[in-house]
C-alpha cells in the first residue's frame, strides 16, 4: 500500500473514531458556578436566586438576556434552570446546575420580596471538567437602592436578624 493510500485510510477510520469521542456530548454535566454579590447588605437583602443556563453560540448573548430582562421582555426559554435557591445555601462557595456540553450562558436572577433585585450573567464553554464560573451581580434597576444591614458576613443573616 502506497503512502497516499495509508494517510486516506487513517484519516477513514480516525472519522468514526472522533464521532464516537463526541457522542453524549449532550449528557449533562455538573456546571458549578459562585455567586458574587455586589456587598454583603446586597446579599442579606436578596431572598433567593435562580440560576437559568441558555446556549451562547450568538455574540453578545449576556448583553440581549440583560436587555430583556431590565425592560420586562420574555426570556427564551432556558436549557436548564435551577429553580429558587436560597441565598443562605450560597455560602458554601456556589452550587452547581446540570447542563449539556457546549458554549453556555448562565444568568443569574435575585430576588427581594418576590420581585427582580440583582442580575449577572457570564458565559463558559461547558465540559466535563470545567472550573468554577464566578458570575458577578448587580442592580437590575439601578434607582434601586440596597437596603442597609448591621450584618457583618450574610452567614450573621442566616444565623437570624442581625
């Protein structure tokens, strides 16, 4: 067999070989993410937060679901979400949400007395040993203000009224 004849029938059974290495690249994965708050008051202040994950292969995806949500248009509908996750349970550093292999976009919601208080958003090309995504929050309407706390750490508010 010739060299031309050798590198066609590597590259032929290398072809299979790779779509098989890609196979289940739909299977979820555990993404973990860490939640920054703006202050402490911030995030004593926030009640819950959902974590809503979308594909990010679009430019600028992060700028349009902050667009969206700031003027009350309808999302997308999200690959995953996390449903309300207590402020309290992010003191451990984050948590995770489960989602499929690609470029992903995670916006995080917090709310206040049931309503839109905080907003961040980051994107991360998901696989299986993707590190930690620290997703950063701010006002979603920023003539909003941050209710003032005698709360040194958000541990001292889970604890109970500071």
């Amino acid at each position: 067999m010739n060299r031309v004849a050798r590198a066609v029938l590597g590259i032929a059974t290398a072809i299979p070989a790779l779509a098989g290495c890609s196979a289940g690249q739909e299977d979820p994965v555990a993404a973990s993410y860490v939640v920054a708050f703006p202050s402490v008051a911030a995030a004593v202040a926030t009640d819950t937060v959902t974590i809503a994950v979308y594909d990010a292969t679009a430019p600028d995806v992060c700028q349009q679901l902050f667009l969206e949500t700031r003027s009350n248009q309808e999302l997308p509908a999200p690959l995953a979400t996390s449903g309300p996750v207590d402020t309290c349970r992010l003191l451990g550093g984050g948590g995770s949400i489960e989602v499929g292999y690609g470029r992903r976009a995670f916006l995080v919601t917090g709310t206040r007395q049931g309503k839109g208080f905080l907003l961040g958003c980051a994107t991360a090309d998901v696989f299986a040993s993707t590190p930690p995504l620290d997703i950063s929050l701010t006002l979603i309407d920023e003539k909003q203000s941050i209710p003032k706390t005698s709360c040194v750490l958000l541990s001292d508010a889970c604890r109970g009224p500071c």
